[in-house]
C-alpha cells in the first residue's frame, strides 16, 4: 500500500487522467478505479477525492450532470473543454516529473561519493 | 444489481445529515457514495443494517465530516470571479466614502453605484447558490423569495434613506420590523423543533458568505468610526448601523449549529437567549437610530448588546472559526470596541467625545493585542508582543496625562453648539431649532 503522503501532489492529475479516458465517472467509481488499476496499492480515502473534485469543479475543469438513482441522486463528474487542456498539461507535468524522480533513484551507490566529497 | 429502497437510503441520508454534512453537493455525493458501498456490499451480506455498518467501519472517525472541512478549505482558497467583483465594488465604496470626506464630486455617483452592484451581487449569488441545490420543497422555495424580498426591502430603503427619498421610512420599518421577528421565531423553532432540515437551508447562505461578510463589516465599521472621527455624522452613523445590523445576524447564525437533539443542555437555553437578545437588541437601536427614536436604555443599550454579542462570539468562536489568528483579530476588534464605548460612557462624555475617546482608548487596545498575541504559539508573535507591552508601559504615562487635551484637541467644537446641533437633529420637526442652528455664528462654533 502506497502512502498517502505520496500521493498528495499527484491527485488531481490522477483524477484528470481518469476521466479523459473516461466520457463521465462519479465519485465511487473514481476510487475503484484507481484501486483496480493500482492493484490495490492505491486505495483513496473518500475526504481526498471529494474535496479535489469539488476543487476541480469550482476551477471550471469539471462540468456535473445530476442522475436520479432510484431514491438518490448521483453526480457524474465529466471534462470541460477548459479541464482538457488542463489534464493534457498536468499529466505531461507529472510524466516529466516521475523520469526525474525515477533518475535520482536510480543513482548507483559509487557515484554518491562524488557529492560527499 | 441491488437498488437500496427509499427507507434504506433516507437512513443513510440521516447518517451524513447526523455527521453534520451541509455543503450542497457533497451531501448528495457522500450519500450516492455510501449506498453505492452498501449496495456492493449486500452482494455478499444480505442483512441491510449490518451491510452498512461494515461500510461505515471502512471509514475512519468523523470521515465524512472531515471530508467536507476539506472541500470548504479548498474551495475557499481562492478568489473566484464574484469575489473579485465585490472587492472591486467595496473599494469603490471605500474611495466614494473619501471623496466625500473631503467634498468632492462624482462622491454620490460611486456610492450609489458601488452599492447597487453589491446589491446584485449578493442577490445573485444567493439565486447561484440556490439553483445548486436540490431536493427544494415550496416551504423552502416561499422562504427563499421572502427572504430575498426583504433584503432587497431593506437595501432599496437604505439607498432611499441615503438620498433622502420619499417612501424610505416606511420601507425601513417594514423590513427591519419582519428582520427582527423572523429570525427570532426560528431560532425558538430550531431549538424545539430541532428543525435540521431548516438548518440545512439556511445555514449555507451564512456559511457560504461568512469570511467575505467579516471583511466586509470590519471595513465597513472601521470606516464608520472614520466618519464620525471627521465629524460626518449621517454617513459614520448609517455605516455603524449597517454594520452592526450584520454582526447581529452572524453572531445568532453562530448559535444555530448548536440546535441539535443529542445535545440539548441547559447552557443551551442561555445561548439561545443570548442569541436572540443580542439579534433584538442590536436590530431594535438600529431601527430606533435610523427612524431618529429615542433609544429606551440610552446609550448603555448599545453596550448591553455589544456585550451579548462579544460573549456569544467568545463563547463559541473555537469551533466556528478555524483560523487562530482570524479569531483573535475579530475578538480584538470586538473587545477593543466594546471596552473603549463603555469606558467612555463610564466616563460620562458627549456623544462627539466618544470619537476621540476611542483614540485615547488606543494603549488599552494595544495592551489587548499583547496579551492576545502572547498566547499565540508563534515565537515571532511572542516578541512582537513582548515588544507591544514594552511600549505600552513606556507610553502609559504619557498617553494618561494628556487625556483631556487629546479630547479637546479633537474634539474642537464649541459643545453648546454641538448640544444644539444634536437637539436639532433628533427633533427634525422643530423649525424654531433649525433657524437657531443656521443662524448660529460660525465664529462662536469652535473654541
């Protein structure tokens, strides 16, 4: 299980990511998602979704469409034109960033001393 | 796929009511959340109670509640469009109010017009937030457009009142009249009823607007005393006024949470008439000043409800207000306002005399800031207020000598002058009064 510390920066992208592949998702099945695809690594807490996607939706990179399900409604959370191109940005970003942390770990241990010296 | 039933979903409904969730939209996203969880989850536990119950232990403690401090938190952090118009307009405000002071044009124009576009921005948002959420029934919806019609009553009179149309009064005492009992009659439903459905409803319109309506009554306050510091009296008294008709409505909208079943106490019963006197009071001298009555305690009703507020704040301000600085600068402000006026009142000064008292008042406030800041966890804050007491006690000497010089030299008007000019005031209809006023000679007005 992956910390939740980690994830902190990476969220809303993550959650762009998911819903440019995506026509339209609600919130539980956000979280399932990133479960399954995680093989259980990931598995996000219901105040970590929500609030990033009210956050997205306020920024207007999300649109919201009101489903009747039986006694309850339920609100699918899709893109805007405007979240689009704030998903392809963010997820180019996060890329770039994962190479560079992928870079510093993999440094091998006898070039370390150069830095110490 | 299993569907839950009207009955199942309103007991969850109940349970993130219970957990204190009101911002709209999330409600509807952590209940659809929950069922959709449950009904996973009697795929493989047919008993619907344990079911969801087994969901509720996948949360951790106070999830839900914590889930929605976070959404405000996020949502709050930036300006969005509609703010940024509103401080446009407050700073239009602010700059019609200094031409004014110093008598010049176009002052009239950028008030009037400031004020309209506050006007259609508050109703506006509130129509915004309104068609957000759902689920309304026509009690909620007669509510609503009562609600909007009364202020819009009361921002129209004030407007009137300001340009001194015809029609002001009775627009004044109408909306003012329905103000005072409205909210009055709730807060006793809320208490008996435990009308959470109503807290639902009216609570967001509050809490929405809370952080932007502290700024705005601060300036606004602030400005007031401005005003009656240079002596123009109308303006500093219809902002005072205004101001102090919003801080009651925000310090009984404090107490309104606390209206719950599980948590009926006896200090309840006491906040609630707190509450409720403190929104009367305050409500009922703004009506009497604007309508130019005779206050029924005097001057002292002012302190009495200034009180009432200041402790209903203090009393409840830990769990409103998040931010430890915001809430000592609201109760600095609130403490620093109510000491001086009472003070001054102890003291027996003029009406003008206060303005000037409020100034030498100002090592008391100092004093305040210290101990407040002293308290603050952070080191800097604990020498600023290190610094702020030093001073204070150097100063103190000097600030209590010269007492009744720093009055007179502010206050420079000839006081039976200012009697006069007081009478005149509160007795518009006397015409012999007026023609002594004006007629009074400009030489014998000042010392």
């Amino acid at each position: 299980m992956h910390s939740p510390e980690l994830l902190k920066g990476m969220l809303k992208t993550i959650i762009l990511k998911l819903l440019s592949e995506h026509k339209r998702m609600y919130g539980y099945e956000i979280i399932q998602a990133i479960k399954e695809i995680s093989d259980g690594k990931i598995d996000m807490a219901v105040a970590a979704i929500y609030p990033v996607l009210h956050k997205l939706r306020d920024e207007g990179s999300l649109t919201i469409e009101k489903v009747a399900m039986g006694e309850r409604v339920r609100i699918y959370y899709s893109l805007t034109p405007d979240g689009s191109s704030a998903a392809k940005e963010k997820i180019e970003e996060l890329t770039d960033f994962l190479g560079t942390i992928s870079k510093l770990m993999d440094f091998k241990p006898g070039l370390q001393s150069l830095f110490l010296v | 796929m299993i569907y839950l039933n009207k009955e199942q979903t309103d007991i969850i409904r109940r349970e993130v009511q219970r957990q204190g969730i009101k911002l709209p939209g999330l409600e509807e996203d952590l209940v659809d959340f929950l069922c959709t969880a449950v009904e996973n989850e009697l795929l493989h536990e047919p008993d619907f109670n344990k079911a969801f119950q087994q969901v509720l232990n996948t949360l951790t403690p106070n999830e839900l509640k914590m889930t929605q401090e976070r959404t405000q938190e996020l949502l709050n952090n930036k300006l969005s469009s509609l703010q940024i118009v509103a401080y446009t307009a407050l700073a239009l405000l602010g700059f019609g109010f200094v031409l004014t002071m110093f008598a010049m044009p176009f002052a009239t124009p950028i008030i009037l017009g400031a004020t309209a576009l506050l006007v259609v921005l508050y109703f506006y948002s509130n129509i915004r937030w309104y068609f957000t959420f759902d689920n309304k029934s026509w009690k909620q919806k007669l509510v609503f457009s009562a609600g909007l019609f009364v202020v819009f009553l009361l921002l129209l009179g004030f407007i009137f009142k300001l340009n001194h149309f015809k029609g002001a009064d009775l627009m004044m005492v109408s909306s003012l009249g329905i103000l005072i009992f409205l909210p009055v009659f709730f807060s006793i439903y809320f208490f008996i009823k435990q009308g959470n459905t109503q807290i639902k409803f009216i609570l967001p319109i509050i809490q929405r607007h809370r952080t932007s309506l502290e700024l705005i009554l601060i300036f606004m306050l602030v400005l007031g005393f401005i005003a009656r510091f240079l002596l123009i009296n109308s303006l500093g008294n219809m902002l005072i006024i205004i101001s102090l008709f919003c801080l009651s409505i925000l310090f009984t909208s404090y107490t309104w949470p606390y209206y719950k079943p599980d948590n009926k106490k006896s200090l309840q019963v006491l906040l609630l008439f707190m509450s409720i006197a403190c929104y009367v009071s305050l409500l009922v001298a703004a009506l009497f000043k604007i309508m130019h009555w005779p206050l029924p305690l005097g001057r002292w009703s002012d302190v009495y409800c200034l009180l009432l507020a200041l402790l209903t704040f203090v009393w409840y301000s830990r769990q409103l207000i998040i931010h430890k600085t915001v809430r000592y600068f609201l109760l600095f402000i609130c403490t620093c306002l109510l000491s001086g006026y009472a003070l001054l009142l102890f003291l027996g000064m003029s009406q003008h005399q206060a303005v000037a008292g409020i100034i030498y008042n100002i090592p008391v406030l100092i004093l305040l800031t210290a101990i407040l800041l002293f308290f603050y966890k952070h080191t800097l804050f604990k020498a600023l207020a290190v610094f702020l007491f030093g001073y204070y006690v150097l100063a103190y000497p000097y600030l209590l000598m010269p007492n009744k010089s720093v009055i007179e030299k502010v206050y420079q008007y000839n006081p039976e002058f200012v009697e006069l000019y007081n009478q005149t005031y509160e007795n518009p209809g006397n015409t012999a009064q007026w023609k002594q006023l004006l007629e009074y000679p400009h030489k014998a007005r000042n010392f």
